[in-house]
C-alpha cells in the first residue's frame, strides 16, 4: 500500500536532511536521491539512535530521516528525543511494513509520518519536501487504520473497553470552543477539509481555519497528530468504524487522481 500525500516545496531555502539508518548502503542509496536535487542536502549521517539524537541537536536539520529497526537506540525511542528537544525538525521514518506496530509507535513518538523502505527515489524527495513544509506524509485516513489496528496498546484503553475521555491527562483540550472540538473530532475520524465543509455547513476556508487554531492550540505538528490525540484521549472510540476502513484498502497518490483526500494537507 502506498500512502497519500501532497507535493509542497519547503519555503525558500535549502531543506536540510539528517540519514540515520544502521545500513551504509542504504544511506548512500538515499543520499545520492536526495543531493541530486535542487534544493535538498544531507547535512548528516547516523548508524543508530543515540547518533541521531545527538546529531539532530548539534545540526538541527529539517528532516530526519529515520530507520525504525535499529540496534541499541531504536528508531522511535531517537523520534520521540528528537521531537521532545527539538520541535523545528520533522521526521519521517521507514519501515518495511505499512501496518506495524513499529510504524504505529513512530506516529505516537511524533513522527510526521512514515515511508516503505522500497519507496520510489520520486516519492521519496516529494515527502522529504512535504514533511519539511510542515505537512504530513501518511493521510490521516491510514492514520486511523493504524490506530484502529493496534487500539490495545492505547493508553486510553488500558483500563478496558468504556473507558471515556481523559481530560486530566489533555488539559490543553479545555482551550477549544465546542467548533473546534467538533471539528477535531470529525478530522480524527479521517474527513477530509471538503468533507468536513460538507458535513457541518460551512466553507473550507473556514474549516482550515478551525483546524489551523486547533494545531495552535494543541501544540501539534499536523493532522496525523490530532488523529494520534484523538484516539489517546478517548474522543474517539476504536473500532467504531473499523469494518468501513477495512475495506479501504489503499490511499490513492496525488498523481493517480487522490481527489478531495490530496486537499487534506490544509490546515
């Protein structure tokens, strides 16, 4: 499955990249990608976690890119450092396979999203582009399969099925007016900015500025992480909708005609 995402260039400069993989062919399979573009630089390499991490505060690139499966320091434990120290820098991480709980704890540590290892040398500048503009690569739509996937391993879910909201432990969730409640709530169930237009009557342009003060807010990068949110705090209920999204089976890329689900990166 591959995931869908819009193609944005970030800002005026040169994007830099930080490559942490404990592979050094791999490595210089994604530098030599990257540095053939304009625009693109490798600032750095990593062997493994711990590297990153120091590396990512001495460089502060704009992208990480991460390997999950490493030894030592692995891939999430070096992403939730990295996002906890330095919130400037975006990373997107690799795995092999798209529904794994690998994958599902990157988004969790704060990941901007996640790529195939086999990605296509296109696909990947476009999302290194995309993460560095401050988007997300992964659609909130597999965000939700993810989460629907590995709902045990929630926190919000640990005392069982019935378990309700947890306001004590998201007091920033107390800041939002009941629209923009709303309106998390309905972007966590995986709509779209056209589809949330939609359901509650309004214009795009207002929903992207519901969901602009909702980021601001909630101190989240992008809209995976409302959809990480969301699920933790118990705004939404796993396998609510879990038989609709099964049978979704991939997300379309832009170029194959995504539609109203490439428009997502707004807000």
């Amino acid at each position: 499955m591959r995931f869908g995402f819009v193609f944005v260039c970030g800002g005026g400069g040169v994007i830099s990249v930080l490559l942490v993989d404990d592979q050094p062919l791999l490595r210089r399979g994604f530098r030599m990608i990257l540095e053939a573009e304009d625009g693109v630089t490798v600032a750095g390499e990593a062997g493994d976690g711990a590297e990153a991490v120091a590396l990512a505060r001495s460089l502060r690139p704009d992208v990480v890119l991460m390997d999950i499966r490493m030894p030592g320091t692995d891939g999430i434990e070096a992403t939730r450092r990295i996002t906890e120290a330095e919130a400037s820098v975006r990373v997107l991480v690799l795995t092999t396979f798209d529904l794994d709980e690998y994958a599902f704890g990157a988004l969790q540590a704060g990941a901007s999203g996640f790529l195939l290892k086999d990605v296509r040398p296109h696909e990947l500048v476009t999302a290194v582009r995309t993460v560095a503009s401050g988007d997300a690569v992964v659609s909130p739509r597999v965000t939700r399969r993810l989460l629907e996937e590995y709902a045990a391993q929630l926190p919000v879910n640990a005392g069982g099925a019935g378990v309700g909201p947890s306001p004590d432990r998201y007091p920033q969730l107390a800041t939002l007016t009941e629209r923009e409640r709303e309106v998390l709530e309905v972007v966590a169930q995986g709509l779209s900015n056209t589809e949330i237009a939609s359901s509650l009557f309004v214009s795009e342009t207002t929903v992207k500025s519901h969901v602009g003060r909702i980021l601001a807010k909630l101190g989240l990068r992008d809209r995976v992480q409302i959809v990480v949110l969301a699920y933790e705090s118990g705004l939404v209920k796993p396998g609510k909708s879990r038989s609709l999204y099964r049978t979704v089976r991939s997300v379309a890329w832009v170029s194959r005609g995504a539609g109203a689900e490439s428009r997502d990166r707004s807000g």
